[in-house]
C-alpha cells in the first residue's frame, strides 16, 4: 500500500503563492503489487484527489524513487 501528498503553486511572482487561489494540494493512495522480485520491478495502481474536483488513476511500472 502507498499514501502520499503534495502541492504546488502557480504564479508570475512568488507573493502569489499568499493567494489559495493559486494553491494546489493533493493527496491520494494506491496498491503496489511485485511482479519480480529479484529484478525489482513493481506495478503500482494509485488514485490521487486534488484541488476544485480533480482527480485521477495513475498505473505505473517501476519504483517512484
């Protein structure tokens, strides 16, 4: 099982990032399943939930570091 978080900011300038508005957070979760251990590879499944309804599925083969 994975949990993770994040945010992110856009703006022309860095007082911007003051503003919610141009403030991103988000959070989500998933499963990681071991295809081959020996050679280290993995299938992860996660879904994440963002800011003003965003959201998405994200399957990914391989480690996230």
């Amino acid at each position: 099982m994975s949990v993770f978080g994040g945010a992110g900011c856009l703006y022309d300038r860095s007082s911007d990032c003051s503003s919610s508005d141009n403030r991103y957070p988000a959070i989500g979760g998933g499963l990681i399943y071991v295809l081959r251990e020996v050679a280290g590879i993995v299938l992860r499944l996660e879904y994440a939930v963002g800011k003003d309804d965003n959201h998405g599925f994200y399957l990914t083969l391989g480690n996230p570091y």
